[in-house]
C-alpha cells in the first residue's frame, strides 16, 4: 500500500512540474527534430523510466526465484518444486 501511495505522490510532483514548466522545446534525437511541450516531455520521460524500472525488477525477481529454485533442488531433489 505505500509503494501505491509512493507513485501517487511521484506522478502528481511530475504533473505539477510538468504544468509548470509547459514551454515548447525542440528536441533532437538521431536524425528526427520536433518541437513538443516540455510538459509532454517530462511526463513521458518519466513513465518510460517507470516502466523501465518495473521490468527490470520482474527480471530481477525472477532469477531470483530461478536460482531459489535451484538451491533446493540441489538440497532436496526429489522435493516437489510448487509447494
């Protein structure tokens, strides 16, 4: 329950920053060049790194479980695995 109350307040201080600061900028990334609101561009920025941080603790997650895994069955091989 904290972590969902966490992100609330995260998304609401990068609304709030984003709302503040909704000046138009030109971006360059490679080869393409556009102009957005920095609004757009912060709030997008940050739930990209959103959703880059939950995949990377889904993976993170589930090597570990693979590696607990392992561990018992190295202890215990004949133990069932899904207990």
């Amino acid at each position: 329950m904290t972590t969902v109350i966490v992100l609330l307040i995260l998304i609401f201080l990068v609304a709030i920053f984003s709302v503040q600061n909704a000046v138009p900028v030109s971006i360059t990334f490679f080869f393409w060049r556009f102009e957005a609101s920095l609004a757009i561009i912060v709030f997008l920025s940050a739930i990209c790194g959103l959703i880059a941080g939950v995949i990377m603790a889904m993976l993170i997650r589930k090597k570990s479980k693979e590696q607990k895994e392992e561990k018992s069955q190295l202890h215990f091989p004949d133990a069932p695995t899904n207990l």
